[in-house]
C-alpha cells in the first residue's frame, strides 16, 4: 500500500475516534491467530482499533505494530495510549467504505 500523508492519517484517526477495538492483543502477542483476526477484520472494516491488553512497554507496542503492518499489509495510522489505529483499503474498489479526501479514486478502466 502506497504510503499516508499527514493530513490522510489525521481523517483516518478522527474516523476512528468514535470506534471500538475490534482486536485484543493479550499475554501471548502476537501470533499467526492474532494475524488472522486482524487480516479478517480489515477485510470487513478497512479501519480497524487494536487494543494492547498486556503490552505497556512502548517498545513492545512499537514491534507489535511493526510486525502487524508488515504480516497484513496494513499502514499504522497512529497510536493513543494502548490504542493502535490501522488501516487496509478493501482491494475491491466497488466495496471500499472509505474514500481518502485528496487521494484520487482509482476508477475501473475495463469498462472504457
């Protein structure tokens, strides 16, 4: 996925301030499970909320994020707290949910 600007991450965020974590991450990290839920939930979702129940080092946190972003393909929009945001268009341009202000929508030419 191609890289977030600054001000493309800041809508994401304000989007999800009023959303639920839909994944926990607890004691026993990050595993191919967790990997599952997540793939899962950004299929269904694009924006998803990972709260970190076990993990209060930020080091842990931040090696968390970065193996979730790298497994899933998902970009971290930004962490608050034990909060990590991530986000994955649908690869379906039809289904997608979001659309990114100044982000051109990628139009289907098959159809020209």
């Amino acid at each position: 996925m191609e890289k977030l600007k600054g001000f493309e991450k800041k809508y994401l965020r304000g989007l999800a301030h009023g959303r639920k974590p839909l994944v926990l991450i607890g004691q026993k990290g990050v595993t191919p499970a967790l990997f599952k839920a997540i793939d899962a939930a950004l299929d269904t979702h694009e924006l998803i909320k990972i709260k970190f129940n076990d993990f209060k080092e930020k080091d842990q946190k931040a090696a968390a994020c970065d193996d979730i972003e790298t497994q899933t393909g998902a970009v971290l929009v930004g962490t608050i707290g034990h909060m990590a945001i991530f986000y994955r268009p649908q690869a379906d341009p039809d289904r997608r949910k979001i659309i990114i202000p100044g982000r051109p929508a990628k139009k289907n030419l098959s159809n020209i």
